[in-house]
C-alpha cells in the first residue's frame, strides 16, 4: 500500500514544506533560471558536437574552427550558470533548513516529559536533523530533476524531428528501463522505511553511548555496551547489504537491456541508412543524444524516488508538528505572582495509569515555608515535584497554586514561578554566566555576583582561570556534583521565583560542600516557599515542617520533635542515620 506514491498526500507535504521556504524562494526562482539555461545548453551542444565530428571526418576546417569556439562559448555559459546556480541553492537550503529546524526544535520542546520517557531520544535526534535537512533538499533536488526532465524532453523532441523511428526504438527501451527501476524503487522504499526505524534506534543508542561514556567506563561495561551496539548495528546494516543485494540483482538487469539496446541501436541505424531513410550525419547526432535519453529515465526514476523519501521525511517530521506525539496542555489563567500556597487534595497519579505511583496523596503548603520531605526510596517524593511543576498531569484530584487549580493555570504561571532543583542538574556545554543567564538572559553581572554569592558558588568561579566566562563542558562534567546544584540554586535565585523544589543530592557530598549548600538554602529561608526533597534527616531537622511519605501517601507530618515522638518510622529513620 505504502509502496506506491500518495500524489495527493505527497502533494499536501510539499504544500507544507513551501511555507517554510518564505521569503527564501527567489534564491529558487534563480536556480530554477540556471538550472533551465544548462537544460538548454544539453539540447545545443550535441547538435555542434555532432557537427563537429561531421566536419572533422570531412576536412571542413574553417567551419570545424568555429563550431568548436560555439561549443567553448556554450560550455563556459554552462559552467558561469552552474556557479550561480550553486551559490543560489546553497543560501536556499541552508535558510530553509535553519527555519525547519528551529520549528522542530520548539515544537519538540512541547512534547510531554511522558513522551521523552516513552521513545529513544534517536527518535527526536534524528527527525530534528537527517529528516529535517531533507526536507531542505526537496526543492533543490525537484528543479534539479526539473531541469533535467526539461533537457531530456528537448533531446526526444530532437530525436523526433531528425528521425521518427529512431524516436520510437527510444521510447521503446525507456518503458523497458522504467519498468525495471519502478521495480527497484518500490523494493528500495520497503527497506528504506526498515533501516530508517533501525538507525532511528542506533542514533539513541549511540547517544547514549557518548553521554553514559563515564559510566561506561567506571562500571567497566565496555565489552557488555559494545555487545548491544553491535547486535543493533549489525541488524540495520544486514538489512542495507539485503537491500544492496536486491539493488544488485535490479542493477544486472538494467545494465544488460541497456548495452542490449545500444547494439539494436547501431543495427537499427545501419538498417535505416541501407532502406535510404537515414543519412549518417543523423545517425552521428541522434548517437550523440542517446545517453541523453537513459538519464531522462534515470531522472524520472530518482524523481520518483525522492518524492517518496520526502515524503517518508516529511511525515516524520511533520508527526512532532502536528501531535502524533503528546504535546504539553495547560490552562489560559495567568497569575503574575504567585504567593506560594500549595494544596495535593486527593492526588493520585501513576507513570502508568494502572500502577498509581501516589494514591489519595492530601497536604498543604503555606507561603514562604520550608518544608522537607521524607521517607523511604521509591515511595514518591520526586514524583510529588514533578506534578507541582506540571511536568506530568495528575490522574485523579487536584493540585492547586494560591487556590488555583494548577490545570487552570497557563504555562508561564507555574514555570516562571517555580524552580526546580535536581539531583544532578542539566548544565549545558556553555560558560558559567552562559549557564545562569538560561533564566534570565539580561542578567547583569553585578545580579550574577550576587546570586552567586547567596548560592554560595562566587569564591569557587573566583579561582577558575576564566571566571564567570569558564566553559563548565558538556552536562557540566567540569563540575562536582555539589557545584552543579549550587550553580542550579544561583539560576533559580536569579529567576526570582517565589517557589523553590529542591531535591538534595543523594550522593555524599564532602562535609564542606554540604554546609555551602546548606548555607545557601538557610539564606534563602523565609523569603521563599521552599520544598526539599531530604535524603539525609540531618540536613532537615530545622525545617518548618517535615511530611513523611510513604507508598505515595503522608504517612505523617509535624516538626522534628513532633515526629520523634509520634512516629516510630520516623524515628527509626532517623536512628538509623545516627548509626
Ligand atoms: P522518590 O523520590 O521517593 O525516591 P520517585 O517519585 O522518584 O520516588 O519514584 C516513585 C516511583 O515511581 C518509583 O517506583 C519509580 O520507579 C517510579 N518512577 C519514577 N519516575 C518514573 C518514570 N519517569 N517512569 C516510570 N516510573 C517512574
């Protein structure tokens, strides 16, 4: 079914993908100028070529001079159009290409955090650029064909008015030819689509491979990685070598009816010349054209094939575009500050809708407390953040911010207004102002030095040899890992949200370190609705309030004292650390 070319479909896609040439077309309508000056010059130069060689084999010297000046001046109106045709095309590709995949971008940036969960980053990675830089190609490569149609179509119109049977023995051989490339093709676009799902996959995996490179290495997992890729990768080039192989079988037939048809070429000639219905001279020109004639099929055939990878490409991209994968909802309520008060009432929530991760989960937050979240691994308190900043939707009750629904809410609402701090914050491959400025791209150095010094990161960037203008490297593997929440902490100072998540970090961090990023917090204390998610009990004791999680509800909730003596978990909990 999909092995036929949706004309109307393929038309819809290209419709689409016009929009995105805008302003850029002219640089098109020029090449399409080039491209049709070349088209012309094909039809001419074999003309004089075969003049040429006419004069040549008669001793027609004077006029052997001038046909050969002819062919020069042509030749090199051929390759002046070429440059500008290249020049013209290259500056349409590339701006096309920027738009498409800035739109991508974007729009990819809305999908839900769901949908990341869901597929193989090589899904995105690979729509963002193989596809999208595709699509950019589309128009070159359709009046590239244009022009070379065009010229083929001037060439059989030649052949026509110097020879009819001649025209009719090539119309013949090209519907043979065709036949067997549409075969080619339509095997080509089967495996097309297989191998693209399987480099979709590598390109994840291979992702990963780069960015998991640390731990590949720590947990010595080289020979098992490696094992995997390679399983992956010989799957997909299995397929292009079947694929090749076909193509092969496809090749030998092509090649073969075509020398078979250049040798009924010649005994047709010689036939037409005995019956007195061809002169040499002709035969000499339409010889001239005959190649002309097998790429006018090579073209019509790589058309045919390109549109439809275009429109494979374009379906792919235009799949993130138009909500084939889940996008991002929210509410049109704005509310320009928020206050802090923060109400779960009968939450209940599962990354999978039938394993309800938080069940029936109540509690409320006043403005400008600092409230610590405890229990055991796995029990939900991460989940709880991740609702509060909309990142998934909760299946059942409500969340509501300062009294409002957070559904109601639009997006800036909840995102402008609260900061989350991970465990192991995403710092980009950028310098450290670069890294901060994320949140607020005015930021004046003097608002930098300061949040960085609340934040307790100000003294370390001091003794970096670039200071502020520091490359921290790729996921800010420059930093240690309580340097990377303090550099978080800063982003989210200088935000100035009103709500802070914070998810200590599990790892130990070396007493020093700890006591900066707890400082840090303390500073904040008071002036910020803060939440911490604590893996130590230490760090939390004096927070305003502690609400024990477990199994995704409140087990219990009160100050430190409080929970010592009435909650025996907690209590537990907390011997157990002292150990
Ligand atoms: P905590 O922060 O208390 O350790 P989490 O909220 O991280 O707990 O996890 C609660 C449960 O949800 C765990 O069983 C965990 O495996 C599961 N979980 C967490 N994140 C995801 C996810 N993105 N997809 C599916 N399950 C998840």
């Amino acid at each position: 079914m999909e092995e036929k070319v949706d004309l109307k479909n393929t038309f819809k896609l290209f419709k689409r993908t016009w929009k995105y040439a805008g302003s850029y077309r002219k640089y098109l309508f020029l090449y399409g100028f080039f491209s049709l000056l070349m088209a012309a010059i094909s039809v001419g130069v074999p003309i004089l070529s075969a003049q040429l060689m006419i004069n040549m084999t008669s001793g027609i010297l004077d006029k052997l001079l001038l046909v050969a000046g002819s062919i020069f001046g042509l030749e090199i109106l051929r390759n002046v159009s070429n440059y500008f045709a290249s020049l013209a095309i290259n500056k349409f590709r590339i701006e096309t290409l920027n738009d498409i995949q800035v739109s991508l971008a974007s729009e990819t940036l809305n999908l839900t955090v769901k949908e990341l969960d869901n597929n193989s980053s090589g899904v995105f990675i690979d729509r963002l650029s193989k596809d999208a830089s595709y699509l950019a190609d589309l128009f070159n490569m359709l009046t590239w064909y244009m022009g070379q149609v065009l010229t083929n179509i001037g060439v059989l119109g030649a052949i026509f008015i110097v020879n009819k049977y001649m025209f009719l023995f090539s119309i013949i051989v090209l519907i043979l030819l065709y036949w067997i490339e549409r075969a080619r093709i339509r095997n080509g676009y089967k495996y097309d689509k297989q191998i693209r799902k399987l480099n979709e996959n590598n390109s994840g995996l291979i992702a990963e491979l780069v960015r998991g490179m640390r731990d590949i290495k720590v947990l010595n997992s080289a020979h098992d990685f490696m094992t995997k890729i390679i399983g992956r990768i010989k799957e997909a080039n299995d397929k292009k070598y079947e694929m090749q192989i076909k193509r092969n079988g496809y090749n030998f037939w092509y090649s073969s009816v075509r020398d078979l048809s250049d040798l009924l070429f010649i005994v047709l000639g010689v036939y037409l010349i005995y019956l007195g219905k061809l002169s040499i001279e002709n035969l000499v020109v339409i010889y001239m054209y005959q190649p002309r004639t097998y790429s006018m099929l090579y073209s019509i055939t790589s058309f045919i094939e390109e549109l439809k990878k275009f429109s494979l490409s374009s379906s792919r991209v235009f799949e993130i575009i138009d909500g084939a994968f889940e996008k991002e909802k929210f509410g049109s309520k704005h509310l320009n500050k928020v206050n802090g008060n923060f109400e779960f009432k009968h939450v209940t929530f599962g990354y999978d809708e039938n394993m309800p991760v938080l069940n029936n989960l109540n509690f409320k937050i006043n403005a400008n407390e600092t409230v610590a979240f405890v229990g055991k691994s796995g029990g939900g308190k991460t989940t709880i953040f991740s609702l509060i900043d909309k990142l998934y939707t909760v299946d059942k009750g409500e969340i509501t911010i300062d009294g409002v629904n957070i559904n109601e809410l639009d997006k800036d609402s909840i995102r402008d207004n609260i900061s989350i701090i991970t465990q192991s914050p995403y710092i980009f491959n950028f310098t450290i102002k670069e890294n901060l400025k994320i949140t607020k791209s005015d930021a004046t150095d003097e608002e930098i030095e300061e949040v960085c010094k609340i934040a307790k990161l100000h003294d370390f960037v001091m003794t970096l040899p670039d200071g502020y203008d520091t490359l921290v490297g790729e996921g800010g593997l420059n930093l240690s890992g309580g340097q990377r929440q303090r550099l978080a902490i800063a982003r989210a100072l200088l935000k100035k949200t009103e709500i802070i998540l914070f998810d200590e970090a599990t790892s130990a961090l070396d007493n020093e370190t700890q006591k900066d990023i707890q400082t840090a917090i303390n500073n904040m204390k008071g002036e910020y609705t803060i939440l911490i998610i604590a893996h130590r009990l230490s760090t939390v004791i004096n927070s305003d309030r502690i609400i024990f999680i477990d199994n995704g509800h409140v087990l219990a909730e009160g100050n430190h004292k409080w929970l010592i003596e009435n909650c025996s978990e907690y209590k537990n909990l907390y011997e157990t650390e002292l150990i």
